[in-house]
C-alpha cells in the first residue's frame, strides 16, 4: 500500500518540490491550501490532477494553521504517514512589521499542529521545518549544538516551534524531527525574497525593463544551497531508524554582495553600475553570518549538496530571463527547476 503525506504549505518553494518527490517515490499527497478570491496554486501546475481523475494521488483541502479543529478533522481522515510542516510567514524583514501574526503563524502554529496530531491520535511522523535564522548572531559555523540567539521574530517564532516539536517528541514519544535548514533557493523562490529579487532584477535590466536594483545590507553572509536537494533532505529525516534533529547546509559562504556580482557577471553586466543602497531594506536587528555545518546529515542521512552558489546563481538567473522570454512570446509561463 501507498505511503501517505500531509504537506502544509504545499504552495511554498519548498511545498511544491516536496510534493514532486513524493508523488514519484509513489506516495499520496495530501496539501493543505488557504483559501484566496485569487489563485495562488501556480507552483503546482505542472503536477495538479483533476479532482475527477478517479487515479490520481494529489489532494488538495482548504485549512489554515490557525483553524486547529480543521488540522484535527483532516489528520483523522487522512491519517497520514507523514506530516511535513513548511507553512508559515517566512520572511524575515516583514516579520518585523508583523511581529504577532508570525509569532503565530509560524511559532504557536506549529504547537497547534504537533496537539493536532496528539488530539487526533495518529501515528504519523512530523517534520518540523526550523531555520537558520534561529542562530542569529551566534558566529559560525552553526550546528545542531550551536546555541540560539534569534534576531528577529521570525526567528523567535522559529525556536518556540523547535522547543515545542522537541518537548513533543520527548513527552509524547511521536516521531517528531527538526530540520534546520540554512537558506535554500530557486527559481521558484518568491520575488520579494533578495535572491530572487536579484535574480529577477538582472533579468529586467538586461532586457531594458528596469534600470536599478535597490538593495539593503550587501555585507550580510549566508549558506545558499538549492531547495530540490533540501527537500531530499527532509524525506530522508523521515526515514531515519530513530528521531533526531538535522541542520543542512553546503558549509560555503558568500556574501549578499556575492551574490549580486555573480548574478550581473552571468549577464555580462557590471553589477556596480546599477546597484543602490536603500535603507528601507535594513533590519532592526541583522544576522552578520550563517554557515551551516551539515556533517550529521551527511553521515546519519547520507545527505550531501551537489548545488553550491555560484551554480544556484546561473540556474536562477537563466530561469528568469526563460520567464521573461515566455511572457513575451505568450508561451505558458512555468516555474522551472
């Protein structure tokens, strides 16, 4: 029989890869989606079966983390296998102009999920989808035993859901992981995100959309690897004899400002010449540097990223000037790999 899973925030980068790979390991997806007057299921499109299709394996339910009778509801039915938790408010600027509702969409949100699943009396496995952004200003490289000391409250939100998945874990004897993943892109990353954003921009430019990228803080230091290979990462803590908290990284790092050089480079462009400074972008608190140390991954999981930035640039800058050419020619748009 079929494995089962329960995506929240299927919609999300990391959602719609994971669904692809269940979907070809041979599972039933399941996918919690909120409801919208618009539609925001485009990252699907390339996987959504008709709900008529008497054979498919992908089922999307409208539900909300807020709503924990719903989460109830939809455990019991499905009964799951498998629970991964990627929904929340992910942004780390925005988080602080909306402080209380990522507090709660992304930190007591998943309490709720985690007394869902008790409440519901399922015997699933849950991940837990933790964050870099936990670290903070504490200097790498960081690991699983690194300390947390979250500067922003997105990462607050983030060590509440990660001390309520481990004291659940603890007390309750579920099948509950963490997975701490340092930032991870593609194509398909959201346009306010800054790679994104940086990637998009060079597109533009380059085509005589645009004239300037406005950027905050060039100097911050991060780990980026490629979201495909992440979501790899998650299904294999799943598939771990025993429960356990991982971090995956790639263990390089390269600046923001990096990153905009190698994505004007790609083009043939001078970063430099169309590049300034917005403090509207700085945050109240910035994150100096996060490397991750993914050695226990690598050797419990087996898990191992083949993507490094500079790869991750080119494959996120070609996509989007792909974009821009299919918008103009009128072929459907997709959101490639």
């Amino acid at each position: 029989m079929a494995k089962s899973a329960l995506i929240t925030g299927i919609t999300g980068q990391d959602g719609s890869y994971l669904a692809e790979l269940l979907l070809n390991k041979g599972y039933e997806v399941h996918g919690i989606v909120r409801r919208s007057s618009s539609f925001n299921t485009e990252r699907l499109d390339d996987i959504y079966q008709d709900p008529h299709d008497a054979n498919r394996r992908l089922f999307l339910h409208f539900g909300d983390l807020n709503d924990g009778v719903t989460l109830i509801n939809l455990l019991r039915d499905i009964n799951p296998d498998e629970v991964y938790n990627l929904g929340a408010q992910s942004h780390v600027r925005v988080s602080f102009d909306q402080p209380v509702f990522t507090g709660d969409v992304t930190g007591l949100a998943a309490m709720r999920l985690l007394e869902a699943v008790r409440a519901a009396r399922v015997r699933t496995k849950i991940y837990q989808a933790s964050s870099s952004e936990m670290f903070g200003a504490t200097p790498p490289p960081q690991n699983e035993r690194t300390p947390f000391y979250p500067r922003s409250p997105y990462g607050a939100a983030k060590v509440y859901a990660y001390w309520a998945t481990r004291n659940y874990r603890e007390a309750y004897d579920l099948f509950a992981v963490n997975g701490i993943l340092f930032n991870h892109e593609s194509p398909r990353r959201g346009a306010t995100f800054v790679t994104r954003k940086v990637t998009r921009a060079v597109a533009r430019i380059r085509a005589g959309l645009q004239d300037k990228l406005y950027m905050g803080n060039l100097d911050a230091v991060r780990d980026w690897g490629y979201a495909p290979e992440y979501v790899e990462g998650m299904w294999r803590m799943l598939q771990a004899p025993q429960p356990d908290d991982y971090v995956l990284a790639t263990n390089t790092a390269y600046s923001v400002k990096d990153f905009v050089r190698l994505a004007f480079e790609h083009v043939g462009l001078e970063w430099e010449k169309y590049v300034e400074y917005d403090a509207r972008y700085k945050r109240p608190t910035e994150v100096d540097a996060l490397i991750g140390d993914y050695s226990k991954a690598n050797s419990e999981l087996g898990w191992e990223p083949k993507v490094l930035t500079p790869d991750l640039v080119r494959i996120m800058v070609d996509a989007d000037i792909q974009l821009l050419e299919d918008e103009r020619t009128g072929r459907r748009v997709r959101l490639d790999r």
